[in-house]
C-alpha cells in the first residue's frame, strides 16, 4: 500500500527558513573534481567486471575529510548544506562512467570505431537528459512517497552528513537548544562510523587481500539439477537489506529463487538430452554450467519481466507524476512571486527551463552527425528516457543504486527500438549504431535518474535546496562526460592490437574503390608500419571473423584492428603481453543489436518474462522488484534477504517494547528508519562502498600484488578455497549480521 507523507508531516534536518551557505565554489569545485575521478575509477571497474560502486558516500566522506583538514589550516569548516552540493555534484561521474561503459564498446564488438565526438556526445546528453527527465519527478518520488521509497544509499548518506554535522549546522538544526542534542549526536556519530570501519576492513580483507571467498556458492544435483544457491557476503548489500525491509528485500530474492531454484533446473531437464545447441546458446545445453544457462536463455526472460514490470509501475506511478506536472505548469502560471514564495527545501529548477532543455537535448541529439540519429531515434530517447528514467527513480527507492538493473532497462530499450527498426526495414550496419545510441543514451539518462533521486532523498532529509542540487549535478555530469570519453578511448588504444591479416585469413580481399575511410596504426605498432590503410569494416564472418580490417589498396587485407574492450587476441606480433577489457555488459548489447536487426532474437524468451510480469500483476503482487530478482544474479539478493530478516526479527521485538505500545503502524515504521540498525547500516553502505574504490584502484593499477594474493590464497588460505571454503566464509560473515543485529536491538525506556 502507497504511503504518501503530507509535506508538513515531515521535517528536515536543516529547517527550511535557516541560512547557511549551501552553493559555494568550494563545494562544487570539490564536487566536479571528485566526481571526474570517481568516474575514472568507475569507468575502468565497468570494463573489467561489469560493476560499480555508488560513490556518493564515499565523495561525502572524502569532502568531509577534506574540508576538516582545510580547517585545521584555517579556512572556514564547511556547513552540512556545503557536503551534500559536494557530494551531489561528485555522484555524477559514476552513473555515466557505467552507462558509458555498459554500451560504447559494442561499437566495438560490432566492428566500429569508437569516435570521440560520438561518445562525449552520448555522455552528456544522456547525463543532462537523465537528471532533467527527475526534476518534475522529485516531488512525486521523494516527497509524497517519503514513506514508501527508502532510497537506501541516500538515507545512508544523510545519516554520514548528520553525524558530520558542525557545531554551525548543529546550531541552525535546533540542537543547541537541546542538553542531550549534543551526546545524542556524537553516539549516532560513533554508530555509523564504527559500521563505515566494519564495512571498510570487512570487505578490503575480503576482496582486497582474499581472506575469503565473497560469494560462497553450492551447486544441486537432481532433481534440481544445475539449480545453485549463492550470495555475495559484502556489508554494503547486508545494510541495503536492513533499510530497505523485509517485504520488499524477500519479493527480490524470490525472483532470484524462481531464476536459480525452477528456471534454470528446468532448462537443464528439457535440454539435457539435446543434441545440437539450442539457440541463442551456442553450445549443447548439457555442458553449461548454471551460469552458462542464466546468460544464454534466464537473462532474455529477466529482461522482458524487467520492461513488462516498469511499464506497469510507470503506469500506476503516472497519476502522482500527472499531479506533479500540473504542479510544475502551476508554478510556470504563477510567475515569479509565486515561486519566491516556496519553501526553500522545495524550490526546483522552474518547469519552463527543464522543458526548453528537453527539448534542446533533442535536438541536438536529431542533428548531430556523429550519432547518425533520426527525428524517430530522437524520439525513442525522449519516450524510453522518460519511461525508464522513472522506473529507475522508483526502483532505486524500493532496492538501492547497487541492484538497480540499469543494464536491463537498457536491454528493453535496445529490444524496443531495434524492433521498430526491424519494421521500418533498417537492418543495415548504420542502424546498428543508431540502435546503440538509442541505448547509450537512455542507459546514461536512467542511471543518472537513479544517482539524482538518491542525491535528492539526501537533500530531502538533511534540509538542502533541491534546486541547488540540481544545478551541482548538472554541473558535474557535464564535467565527467568531457573527460570520460577520452578515458574510454585511451584504454581502448591502450590495449589494441594489429594483428597480420596473414595470421586470420591469408587470402581476404575487398573492392577498395568502396572504401573511402583512412586510417594508420596507432600505439606500439605504430612504430614499425607507418603506412595509411583504407578502413573496411567486414559485417559477417564469411571467410573470416567480423570486425574492422585494414586494407592496402589493391584491397588485401593487412591487418585486423583487435580492440582493447572485448578483442580476442593478447600478443602482438613481437609476442608483446597485452591486458584487455572484457566488458561483459557490452557484449551482451550487441548480441541484441546483431541478434534483432539479424532477425535472430530469441522473442520467446522475452514474452515469457512479460508473462511472468503479467501473473503476478493478475495476483495482485507488485512485478517490478520481483522482475528484478529474475534479471539479476541470486547471490546479489540473497544477502538483501538476509538483511532485511534481520530488519523483521528487529522490529518484531523492538515494537513490543513499551515506548512504542501507543504508535500506529506507521509511526512504528518512522521510528525503525531513525534506529540504531538504520545507523549501522549506513556505516556499513559507506565502508562497501569506499572500499570497492581501494578494490578497483588494487586490481587495475597494482595487477602483479593483486595476483599474488590470489595465488597464494588459492594455495594456501582454507577460507578462500577448498573443500569448506564455503562454510568457512560463513563466520565473518555471521558475525557482522551479529553484529547489526545486536547493535540494533533496543532497551526498554520505560520503567
């Protein structure tokens, strides 16, 4: 049931009428500069692994951090209303460096290049796009379902400003005035902090330095064969649970235990005795392992009940936004009296300037050239963008940026939009890029949506100015996109090989007076060939394998371009070692791109999604989070299982105590938001979370420590593997969910 909370029923952190310095250049510097190196990082972690960290607790901790230390060398401490425009800015860099990474380099994989101008573009129009497509949206998302729609990272990072709190911002929140205001506050402080210190060692000792497995994980025989059974022991996930609560942490892990525990043993069984592959698989079904199964045919269902689920959300969601708008238009009506006369912690960027630069945006993104984009592709942006902007808002409030399924909005974009391209005729090479943009940029939108939502529940609940926000976070995506797209070409050329088209195939050879592209070798190569080539870009694999070939002009082909995302080779011809990119996420996008425009998607697969979609819809139980669990792996919410049964087990005992006999339901609700565990919880989110930075920093820079740990973890530590690996990585474990669980218990105060 919708919980909608009356404006007046909540009050903020930070009164609205009290002044303190909020937009400063200080803070949005720091802000932009943090948020282009956490997009850095978190561009080269998306390429490695497919994953992210959210990185507004971590930003909000390091400006903490860093405005004390300019204190103590006497400039002025920054205000509470200062770190979270810091913290929002330097959020913005890891929503784009995700969306960037998850769709660019199927450019690549399709055999394209990845042209600087296209990229830049895709980043900042699907950044500035995302963050204006929320505006109209913050009041329905973050006001009137304050209740309903936790956004976990974001009340985590309110409780790290509050704890963080000067004796100004103490001061203007009404503390002062209150005996107890100042203990109370330094033992919040050292709940949360003592988590960020659990979660920050845990997971360093876990992942970093491989003291045990991070996803202990055991796999069934019959009946329920190729069934598993896993989660991802970290503490930012266990936090995530506890915020967010039992109902909605259980209807995502079943849809886990529907993928892992029914789907998959079911594919197993019917396709066991199959002879030849079944497509989209590309290997007998009896040699797969669950994995396998899950990437072949679970991951196309998990997408269909992922766009089914949101279209339905969307559409329930959609008197509330109409509410919203008409509000927004109201304002527009009113003039400027009208909007001075708002609350300043509910001042917005005015409707008319997010419309003009909607409409701008699409513009821009009709005509330029690079992205080889139509009115119809342009169009596509602005309905998807909307849609899944939306359903990304919501599902970061239910579950949290970490299992926000960005990727598998994206899928359902691609699927839509290649779709409409298949009726319209377009299956040419052009239109696998236009596809790919359509997605790149609502990819980037609806992960900049989500990163914006939870900046504002942040600003929400510590009294910022949401439109001062919004400009922090339009100033910061702009920032992270200039350099991003550099980023992502130098790694890529980093890792590029020219490999002898004699090695591939001796014989091939095209009609070079087609060709009019030109292009020489770059990097090491460069140096021994400094010849000018035509570009041929080679779509099928008829005689040799796709991709981009360079070809002298007889049209024999000298060499195939192997990129540094996703190529397949790792020696250059002088038997030089190269490390590549796998970018598994990317991958998956061109599969679709090639798989619909080619006329060889496996729509079964996704109409069976919708279906499951669609029955739970019928039985009257909300689809999207558990089309959710059905996307993504069971080890990634199984542990929000876990912890939101500890939430339950908490809140069983500590509403029977005897403060809370007289509460209602909902204010139980409230007071288990403000607990303990909620404090903990964000310790641990903003320990997880800084320390996957420390993790990415260790597996992408110092790669030779990294693989000694593991080898010798390998060799040598029980708990990382071996027979009772699993069990043993059990008890760390165990004992941080103790430890939230004892922490959150309450005494009883009344006598």
């Amino acid at each position: 049931m919708s919980k909608e909370t009356p404006v007046s029923a909540f009050k903020p952190y930070i009164p609205a009428n009290a002044q303190l310095p909020e937009m400063t250049a200080r803070a949005l510097i720091m802000g932009v500069v943090l948020g282009m190196i956490f997009g850095a990082s978190s561009l080269y972690l998306v390429l490695k692994v497919g994953l992210t960290v959210s990185a507004s607790i971590p930003v909000a901790v390091i400006a903490i951090t860093l405005f004390r230390l300019s204190n103590k060398f006497g400039a002025k401490d920054s205000t509470i209303l200062e770190n979270s425009i810091t913290q929002t800015a330097g959020s913005a860099g890891e929503s784009l460096a995700f969306g960037l990474g998850v769709t660019m380099p199927a450019i690549l994989i399709l055999g394209f290049d990845l042209e600087i101008s296209r990229v830049m573009l895709v980043g900042c129009l699907g950044g500035l796009l995302g963050i204006l497509l929320m505006i109209p949206m913050r009041r329905t998302m973050i006001v009137e379902k304050h209740g309903e729609l936790k956004y976990p990272e974001g009340t985590a990072c309110a409780e790290v400003l509050k704890a963080a709190a000067t004796e100004t911002s103490r001061e203007a929140a009404g503390e002062a005035s209150n005996p107890n205001a100042a203990e109370d506050a330094n033992r919040r402080a050292k709940i949360i902090f003592g988590g960020f210190a659990i979660g920050l060692f845990y997971k360093i000792a876990n992942v970093a330095l491989r003291g045990w497995k991070d996803t202990p994980e055991v796999t069934f025989g019959a009946p329920l064969k190729a069934g598993s059974l896993g989660a991802e022991v970290s503490p930012e996930l266990l936090g995530v649970g506890y915020i967010i609560g039992p109902r909605i942490a259980a209807v995502m892990a079943a849809g886990g235990v529907m993928s892992y525990l029914l789907l998959i043993p079911m594919i197993k069984f019917f396709g066991d005795a199959l002879t030849v592959p079944l497509t989209p698989g590309t290997k007998l079904i009896s040699e797969m392992s669950p994995h396998d199964i899950r990437s072949a045919y679970v991951l196309y269902i998990g997408a269909g009940a992922v766009a089914a689920g949101g279209l339905v959300s969307l559409g329930r969601a959609m008197p509330t936004i109409w509410r919203s708008l008409s509000a927004g238009l109201s304002g527009m009506r009113g003039g400027k009296a009208q909007i001075e006369s708002v609350l300043r912690t509910e001042q917005d960027i005015p409707l008319k300037w997010v419309v003009i630069g909607a409409l701008a945006i699409i513009a821009v993104i009709t005509f330029a050239t690079p992205l080889h984009m139509n009115f119809l592709g342009a169009l596509l942006i602005l309905v998807f963008g909307f849609l899944f902007a939306t359903v990304s808002s919501r599902l970061t409030g239910e579950i949290g940026s970490s299992s926000n399924p960005i990727s598998g909005m994206t899928v359902a974009t691609l699927l839509f939009t290649c779709l409409i391209f298949l009726i319209m005729g377009w299956t040419g090479g052009q239109y696998y890029v236009t596809a790919l943009s359509v997605g790149a940029i609502v990819c980037i939108a609806s992960s900049n949506a989500g990163t914006t939502s939870q900046d504002l529940k942040t600003g929400y609940l510590v009294g910022s100015t949401p439109r001062l926000q919004q400009y922090a976070i339009l100033a910061g995506a702009f920032s992270s996109a200039l350099i991003l797209g550099p980023i992502l070409l130098k790694l890529n050329d980093a890792g590029t090989i020219y490999v002898p088209a004699a090695q591939v195939a001796p014989a091939l050879k095209t009609d070079a007076t087609r060709l009019t592209e030109t292009a020489v070798l770059q990097g090491p190569q460069a140096e021994q060939d400094k010849n000018t080539y035509k570009v041929w870009h080679k779509a099928d694999s008829n005689g040799a394998p796709a991709g981009k070939y360079l070809v002298n002009n007889e049209g024999q082909a000298v060499y195939l371009v192997d990129p540094g995302i996703n190529g397949a080779y790792n020696k250059r011809p002088d038997g030089t070692e190269v490390k590549k990119f796998d970018a598994p996420k990317a991958v998956l996008m061109s599969y679709i791109i090639k798989g619909i425009l080619d006329q060889q998607l496996p729509w079964t697969l996704v109409l069976f999604g919708v279906m499951i979609a669609l029955v739970l819809e019928m039985s009257g139980i909300p689809s999207l989070a558990f089309a959710v669990g059905v996307y993504l792996p069971l080890s990634s919410s199984a542990p929000l299982f876990i912890g939101g049964m500890i939430r339950w087990l908490v809140d069983r005992r500590n509403n029977k105590l005897d403060q809370y006999k007289n509460l209602n339901e909902e204010e139980m609700q409230a007071a288990g938001d403000r607990s303990n565990g909620v404090l903990l919880s964000s310790g641990y989110i903003a320990g997880g979370a800084l320390a996957g930075i420390i993790i990415a920093f260790t597996a992408g820079v110092l790669v030779d420590l990294d693989k000694s740990l593991n080898d010798w973890a390998t060799a040598n530590n029980p708990f990382f593997n071996g027979p009772n690996a699993n069990l043993l990585t059990m008890i760390p474990y165990v004992l941080i969910a103790a430890v939230l669980y004892f922490v959150a218990r309450e005494k009883n105060k009344a006598n």
